[in-house]
C-alpha cells in the first residue's frame, strides 16, 4: 500500500487542503495510516502531476490562497484497482514488544515503565476517537448512521482504531500486573513457596 492510496480514499469524502489532510492523518487516518505533513505535501504534489487528483485555488482576505485537492477519475480508477486487489496480511514491527520479549535480562522495571507509557499514549489515542465517533454519529445512533450517512467508510475505521487501541490498553495492563505481581514475589521468597515447604 502506497500513500497515495491513503489519500485518494481519504479524499472520497470531499475536496481538501493539504493542511486538511495533514489534521486529518493526524487524527482520524492515524489508526490506520501515518505520515508526516511533509510527506503528505510531496506525495499531493506527485499525485497531481499523475492526473490523480486536481487541485483549485481559492482566494481568502486576510490569509493566504488555499489549494483544495478532490479526486479525479483517473484518481478512483487507482483507488478502485487498489481496492479489488489482494491484500497482505499486516505485518507487526513493534520495538516495544522486543522489549517485552528480552525483559528477562534483568530489565523489567524499564519494560514497566515502557508500558506505563503506551498506556497513556492508547488512552489519549482512544480519547481523540471516541470524540471523532461522537461527531460522526451527530446524536444519532450507529445503526441510524450506518444505514443513511453517504460514507460509512470512516466510520468503520475508526471503529477499527478503537478497537485495536482498547486492545493495547487491556494487553499492556494486563503485562504490567503480571510483572508487579512477579517483583512482589521475588521480594518476599516465602510467597514462592508451596504449602509443603512452609510447614
């Protein structure tokens, strides 16, 4: 999967500046997709100069001109041929679970602190898309925003992104009271002993 594909799906939701898009990578296209705003620019350049996207100036008093990005059809012919082909399994590269794994090292109060740590980064994650989903659902009921918004797509996602960052928190608590639980252990020998070996 390229950016570019990102961005052209994101883009099926309506024309956007390349500021636009940068927020929104940075929010709601995070849970499945990261890129820096500079990336992004590069990548709306290239794009265009493909005929995948267009790009239209609008004048603004007071501001600078912005450029709003749409998708064109040659940009959903790509998207389309995208979709219909076949996907990779995702593959996971987390360094913070080599960190898990090696913690027998001798190291388990860093990996502690290690997981301490992507606890609040999944909390403030699950934080900014339970706020996305509440503005998405505009008072409405999931069932009710899923059978009459035009684009579900997002919605889906993002319910995606809830899920695997609520799995990250259940996960990384769950690891961090077996390690306390483990130090508390070795702290005091007896708890290590069984029944037979206390009388």
């Amino acid at each position: 999967m390229a950016l570019r594909h990102a961005v052209l799906a994101t883009l099926m939701e309506g024309e956007a500046s390349g500021y636009d898009l940068a927020k929104l990578f940075d929010a709601a296209v995070a849970n499945y997709w990261m890129a820096t705003p500079q990336q992004l620019y590069k990548e709306l350049e290239r794009m265009t100069a493909d005929g995948l996207i267009e790009a239209r100036v609008v004048e603004q008093e007071k501001r600078p001109n912005k450029r709003l990005h749409s998708i064109t059809e040659s940009g959903r012919e790509a998207l389309r041929a995208f979709i219909a082909d076949s996907t990779k399994p995702t593959v996971i590269r987390d360094e913070m679970l080599v960190k898990v794994q090696g913690m027998d090292s001798g190291d388990a109060p860093a990996v502690a602190a290690v997981l301490i740590e992507r606890i609040g980064w999944a909390e403030a994650k699950l934080a900014r898309y339970e706020r996305s989903r509440t503005r998405l659902l505009a008072g409405r009921s999931e069932q009710a925003y899923l059978s009459e918004s035009a684009h579900i797509g997002p919605y889906l996602t993002l319910l995606r992104g809830i899920a695997f960052e609520q799995e990250n928190i259940r996960w990384a608590r769950f690891s961090l009271d077996a390690i306390r639980r483990r130090d508390a252990t070795a702290a005091d020998p007896a708890d290590g002993e069984d029944s037979t070996t206390r009388r």
